[in-house]
C-alpha cells in the first residue's frame, strides 16, 4: 500500500510476490515474539509463506530477544516466519494498526490465492492444508472464519466493548446500527456454524 501507511521494505515487497499460499499473522507494539507453528508437513513448508508482520517497536523487540537470521537478500527470519516490516504507520494506537495487515491481508499481499490470519500471541497447531481442506476446499467455500471463544454475535462484541470502555460507547453505538439498518442478524442457534480448535494460546484475541 506505497504511500497509503503501512508501507513495507522494497525486499519484502519482492519476497511476497512470489507467495501464493500464506500464513499472516503480526506483532505490534513490541508485546511478544513470534511462535513457531507445529506439525507443519514439508508440502506446507515448500508451498507457503509464513508472514509475521511488525511495526519497528516490535522488530527491536524481537531482536533483542530470539535469534533473527538475514538471508543473502537481506530478508529478516524468526525460525519459520519471515518478519514484514511495516513502515509509516497509519495510526498512532498500535491496536488500531495492527488491524491493517489482519484485515487487509489481501492488499499486502496480492498474489497469495489462499492466506490464513492467526493472531500473533495464538500458536498454529495444524498444517495450514488441512485448515484449507477442511474449511475452504471441502465445502467449495470462499472465506472461513474461526469463532470467537466468547461471543456469537457482532452485538454480543460491541457490548463487550463497552463494558471494557475500549472505545468511546457513541462511537460503537453508531456502528452497530450501521450493522443493523445493513440487514446483519443476530446470531441464533439456527445459524449453522462449523465449530473447531485449531489454534492454541494462553490468552485469546477478544477482536
């Protein structure tokens, strides 16, 4: 996204083009360092790109805390996971920024057919082709989406939200009804849903 914020090193830029399966996840705001995925098959590890983005906070951090390798064209590596830097931030509250790769997964990377989000502080336990076996290619579905350990619905999120005084309560109100007069329901029992672990953390994302 050159010139939009989040603008990554021309390195990186040339590294993700030729990645057409993607694992994405990010760290900002220097809170932790990346997890290696488990139970990865050589297939996964020949046909995808482990993308872990991060703001300069956070690629310090990293730095002073595991080994990071640089390869013969300056690319950044934490085991598995090349590090993406982003730079020019668009936002100045790092939760607000780490939402730019999470959800715009598809800007920073243009070329990948299929990518996988999971949160930085999550590790992935399952070879990332059976995720896309499973929830995508078995179903002839398009977008899979994991479910939240608390809360079913939008609604139930934005409560949540409020409660925990994350963002100013007008603000969240005003959305939700954007939601609504859009025609997004409530969820409901009837609402099929295809329910499963995959990821396993200490603490969980309340995104």
């Amino acid at each position: 996204m050159h010139n939009g914020g989040a603008d990554m090193d021309l390195v990186d830029i040339e590294y993700v083009k030729n990645c057409r399966f993607v694992v994405a996840s990010g760290i900002f705001d220097g809170y932790d360092v990346p997890h290696q995925p488990s139970n990865i098959s050589d297939r996964s590890k020949k046909l995808f790109c482990f993308l872990m983005v991060v703001d300069e906070i956070s690629l310090d951090f990293i730095k002073a805390n595991v080994t990071v390798r640089e390869d013969h064209n300056r690319g950044q590596w934490v085991g598995i996971w090349r590090l993406i830097l982003l730079k020019h931030s668009p936002y100045d509250e790092p939760r607000r920024n780490g939402k730019v790769p999470k959800i715009l997964t598809h800007r920073l990377f243009p070329q990948a057919q299929y990518s996988i989000w999971i949160d930085g502080k999550m590790e992935l336990l399952v070879d990332p082709l059976q995720i896309l076996e499973r929830y995508l290619w078995r179903g002839k579905n398009t977008f899979a989406i994991a479910q939240h350990k608390h809360h079913r619905s939008i609604y139930e999120e934005a409560d949540a939200n409020k409660r925990r005084k994350r963002y100013a309560r007008p603000l969240i109100d005003l959305h939700m009804k954007i939601y609504y007069y859009e025609g997004m329901e409530s969820w409901s029992p009837k609402k099929s849903s295809v329910s499963g672990s995959y990821y396993h953390s200490g603490t969980y994302s309340n995104e």
